[in-house]
C-alpha cells in the first residue's frame, strides 16, 4: 500500500501533466486559429490594392470632401522701415501712332478722327484725341552709297546726306553708315548733330569701285531690329550691287520680315542719267546703261514700299 505523501505526489505530477498538455494544446490552436484566419481587409473607402498585399494608409477622397489648402507661398519681405504698399493703375487713354500713306509711299494729310475706326476685341473704341504730329523725334540710320565711281553719284550722295542732317530735330537719335564693298559705321546712334556733320566729312576720298547694297542694308537691318520702337533707313545710293553674298530674293524676304522699320529711298546719279539721256537717247551705248540704273532704281523702290516709306 502506498502512503499519502506517494500519491499526493502522483497526484501532482498528473495534474501538472495535464496542464502542460492542456497549454501546449491551447497554444496550437491559437497558433493554427492566427494561420487559417484570413487578414483583415481594408474598407471600401480606402485607395489602393485589396488582398494580400494589404490597404494602402491613405484613404481616397471623399465627394464632399474639401480639398487641402495650398502650400503657403514664401513670400519675401520688404526691408526694415519700408511700409508694405501695393500699386494699381487704371489706364484711360491709349496712344495708337498711326502713319497712312498711299500705294507710292506719299502721305495722306488732312486726315481727321472721322477717317479711322479703332476696335478692342472686333468692339468700337471712342477716340477721344486725335492729332497730327510732325515734330515727333525719330531714330533713323543714314545708309550711304559712296565708292569711286561716277563723282556725279558721289556728289548727290554728299548733298542729299547734309540736307537730311540739316532738317534733325534735336531729340532726333541719327547713326551714319557708308558702304562700298562693305559698310563702315561712321557714327553711332547720338544726338549731337556736330557728330552727323564730322561723319559725313569723312567722306572725301572714295576706296573700292564696288557697291555691295544688299549685304549693307541686311546688315542695317540686322543692327535696328534690335532698337524698340519705330526705326528709319534713309538709303541714299544709285541701287547697284556690285556682288553682294545676298542675292535680291533673299534681301527682299529680309526687308519683308523686318518689324517697325521704314526705309526712304534717295536715288544718287539721276540728274546725270536724264541729262544724257535728253541728250543722246539710246545712242553710244547709253540705252543699255540707262537701263541698269532704271532697274536699280526700281530695286530702292521696292525696299521702300515694302516697308511704308517713300521713293
């Protein structure tokens, strides 16, 4: 038979048996509960993929939802002792300078407000002032032709030149360009009319016998088309080119697409050209000469016209 103590002591070890099998039971259950038990899915609302993957933390935007406010602009401040002020301006009247000439180049005069209609998006505009301005400062390029050729054409070159210089006004802004095989600036922009006149004694002593006209106006051009505003070319030369790089299709399309740019042509040489034509005619050869100074004329013609000046 055994003791108390004996089985008291069996008794324990069964009962402590039956607790570890009962624990490590209940653990793998818990533990096959957490690997058959799928993974909690997002709701509805949420953005992104479904299933394994798991929702994606921020939600989608709801209908009613308003938007974020935007990043608050880094806004640099005025310097110390400075006050914080705006400006607005509301602009009443606006100038239009308008220049209307005929088909040849010549202006119109006489020309009232009744004669113009000014439109702001296809809607009338009333014209509140209107007047002629003859005075207006311009700023203009004095394009000259002078090579050692006939001393007639340098002569009406020469005197064409100081009558322009003659009639500037004194806010008027003048450069002096002259060209034979290639141009020289003689005087920059300025309006000291002292500095048109000691650029135009410059011209005394004539270098080549060529006249490259084309290359010298594309180079004109080239240099204005850099000046804000209205710009003048006042191209006085017999309208020869000897042998330019540019050929006429391509100094045409230059003028052409020349903005705020109107050239003035003056023709040297044509006093002589009529005077031996009266007197010979088409005798001597002179027939055949006439002609080239006839299309070279024509040539100035059309650089003028094309851009709104005169011949």
């Amino acid at each position: 038979m055994r003791s108390p103590q004996s089985m008291n002591h069996r008794s324990s070890s069964v009962f402590v048996l039956v607790l570890g099998v009962i624990f490590t039971l209940s653990t793998a259950a818990f533990a096959q509960t957490q690997t058959q038990q799928p993974q909690t899915q997002a709701p509805p609302e949420a953005g992104g993929p479904q299933g394994e993957q798991g929702p994606i933390i921020v939600p989608k935007k709801k209908p009613n939802e308003e938007p974020p406010p935007p990043p608050a602009r880094n806004v640099p401040k005025n310097p110390e002792g400075m006050p914080d002020f705006s400006l607005r301006v509301d602009v009443q009247n606006v100038q239009v300078p308008v220049q209307v000439t005929t088909k040849d180049g010549q202006f119109i005069p006489g020309l009232t407000k009744d004669n113009f209609k000014v439109l702001e998006d296809g809607v009338p505009q009333n014209i509140t002032n209107f007047k002629t301005v003859q005075d207006a400062p311009i700023t203009a390029v004095l394009l000259i032709e002078f090579a050692s050729n006939y001393y007639a054409f340098q002569y009406d070159a020469l005197n064409a030149s100081y009558a322009f210089a003659n009639s500037l006004k004194p806010n008027d802004w003048i450069a002096v360009i002259s060209y034979d095989m290639k141009p020289y600036i003689l005087a920059d922009f300025t309006q000291d009319k002292r500095e048109v006149y000691g650029a135009l004694n410059q011209l005394r002593i004539p270098g080549f016998s060529e006249t490259n006209l084309f290359d010298a106006l594309y180079d004109t051009l080239d240099r204005v088309e850099r000046i804000e505003g209205r710009k003048f070319i006042i191209l006085v030369s017999t309208g020869i080119d000897t042998f330019s790089k540019l050929n006429y299709d391509k100094i045409l399309k230059a003028v052409k697409a020349s903005q705020n740019v109107t050239i003035y042509s003056v023709s040297t040489g044509e006093a002589l050209r009529n005077y031996l034509e009266s007197r010979y005619g088409g005798s001597s050869g002179f027939g055949e000469y006439n002609l080239t100074f006839l299309q070279a004329d024509n040539q100035m013609k059309t650089f003028a016209q094309m851009t709104g000046g005169h011949w």
